[in-house]
C-alpha cells in the first residue's frame, strides 16, 4: 500500500475507524479545473483505473441511491435500477446529492454520509485485493478490500458499470 496520509479527518474516515475497518487515506493536490474526479485521483496516485471507483448518487423512482463504479467506466442506469428492483434511474441532482450525502460533488464518499442509502457496488471491485473511493473531499481517496466496502454499505452487488 501507498503512504498513509490522511490529511482531515472527514466523515467517511471517522465511520470506518469506529467500525473497526482497515483502511489506507491517500490524498493528493487535487487540482480545481478538473473534470473527472476519478481519473484525477487514478492518475495522482498512480493506479490503475479499474481500481478507482466514483461515488454516483442515483434517483430510482423517486428515492436516492449509490453506485459505485470503476471510473474506467460509466454506469448502466437501467442495471442500476434493476440491481435495486426499480424501473427507472437517473443521475440525482448535484444538489440533491450533497445535501442527502454532506459531501461536495468530487468528494462524495460512499461511508459517513448523513444517511444511509441503499447501495449498489460494481461486481468487478471483487476482482481486486483492495479498491479507492473517495475519502470525503477532493484530493482524498481511500484504500479498503471490497468485502468491508460491501459490507460497511450495506450494498448489492451487481453488473452496473458498461
């Protein structure tokens, strides 16, 4: 693993310290005119972007959810949906997301967030001993195995990235 450095405490990381969780901050100088959160932090960090999974807040027939996909890719709304037994999703307003999660967009974290959500986690995380998400801001990502991923969601898992 990469150097521990965890800059600010943030949400997400007092939720996983307090379940007991191993985990691995690395933050990096995130850069403000970026356009893809995620592959900035592939790219700071010097990962391989299947790797690196984007924190998507969904609407599914009126109710917000989490998708977590590889930032290799992008998401399949309509798996998403059927992943959670819905019939239709689509991208949840940005303001709508942070005020449902307490993180800006870029740094939204699939832990800590002011409520839980139903989540749904991209099948291909298993395939890697540990996978990055988003720390709970910009220029944070943290480092954990899939299975504490999962299980500190509460999530599904499911074909949602094409």
């Amino acid at each position: 693993m990469a150097k521990k450095n965890s800059g600010d405490a943030t949400p997400a990381l007092v939720a996983l310290h307090r379940a007991g969780v191993p985990v691995t901050a690395h933050a990096y100088e995130h850069d403000p005119r970026t356009r893809s959160y995620g592959l900035e932090a592939a790219d700071a960090l010097n990962l391989e972007p299947a790797r690196v999974f984007k924190t998507l807040m969904i609407d599914i027939d009126g109710t917000l959810a989490v998708a977590v996909v590889p930032v290799s890719g992008s998401l399949d709304l309509k798996r998403a949906a059927a992943a959670l037994n819905g019939k239709r999703a689509q991208l949840a307003d940005a303001a709508a997301a942070q005020r449902a999660t307490g993180y800006v967009l870029g740094g939204i974290s699939p832990f800590g967030q002011k409520k839980q959500h139903r989540t749904i986690v991209d099948t291909s995380a298993l395939s890697h001993p540990t996978v990055f998400v988003s720390g709970g801001r910009r220029g944070l990502d943290l480092e954990v195995a899939p299975a504490d991923l999962i299980a500190q969601t509460q999530a599904v898992t499911a074909r949602i990235a094409r």
